[in-house]
C-alpha cells in the first residue's frame, strides 16, 4: 500500500486560543502527501438558514399568499407558488454569502433535460432573507396583505 491513509475532513470553528491550539496542533502533525495533497482553508463563518425561519416561511408568507393572491384567473397552493418562487429568486450559481457550499440551482438529467435541483434549506441567513424579501415583493405586487406574526397563525392552526 502507497501514500496515506484517507484524512477524515476537521472543521474547528476558532473562537478562542483552546480552538487556535487545537489548530495548530492539527497542522503540526498533518499528513504530508504530494499524490494527495490537503488543503486547508480560511474564512469568515458562514452562518446557515435556520429551521425556524422555513417554519415561519410555510405559516407566514407562502400561506398568505396561497389565500390571497390570484394570477391568471386562480388561486394556487404554497407548494406550487413555493416552486414558482423558487425558479424565480434562488441564486443562480453558489455565492458564499448567499447559499451553503456545494449549492447549486438547476443540473442535468440524463438525458439532459435541465431541472431545477436547489432548495431553500441550502440557503445563508443572509440568503434565506434576500429570498424572503423578494416573496413578499412579489405577493405585494399581486395585493397581498401579510399577517404581522405568522407564529399567531401557526398556533392557532
């Protein structure tokens, strides 16, 4: 057997000097490799959509929406608008304020069909927020009037 042994991927968030130790202890003892070379890599942490915020998406805007709002001549269900949405404000490519890593809006079927792949869950804070805006710009735009705190909603329900 040649080289090294597959490295399991490390991610240590470097909050404080216990963290930045720990780091650089990891760096210190790393397998070298020129075959298989590692890589490492430094950011600013990019901060995930939470799941309360998807919640709050379903019994907040998407659900006024599919009460509310009429496009040619009916009235269409959140899962259909939330499709719809989708297509329209989804990033198009991976942006690293916007969308988690790996993100990617549409791929290829086999026989080479395009079809739209990306999801809301593989949106930032910040991205998930842009996406939200643009909801309700254009649920407003159709006359929508949204509900002050969709949580009342989602309680009640």
């Amino acid at each position: 057997m040649t080289g090294r042994q597959k490295f399991t991927e490390r991610k240590i968030r470097l909050v404080g000097e216990q963290q930045k130790a720990a780091a650089i202890a990891l760096l210190e003892n790393i397998p070298l490799d020129p075959e298989k070379p590692l890589e490492a890599v430094f950011r600013e942490e990019v901060k995930v959509r939470k799941l309360d915020q998807n919640a709050l998406m379903w019994v907040g805007p998407l659900k006024d929406i599919e009460q509310q709002a009429w496009a040619n001549g009916r009235q269409y269900s959140a899962i259909v608008w939330h499709e719809y949405f989708k297509e329209l404000f989804l990033p198009e490519e991976f942006d690293t304020e916007l969308t988690k890593e790996g993100y990617r809006k549409y791929d290829f079927t086999p026989d080479g069909v395009r079809v739209l792949v990306g999801s809301t869950t593989e949106l930032t804070i910040k991205g998930f927020s842009q996406y939200l805006e643009q909801v309700h710009a254009f649920g407003a735009n159709l006359g929508v009037l949204f509900h002050a705190n969709p949580n009342d909603r989602r309680m009640a329900a």
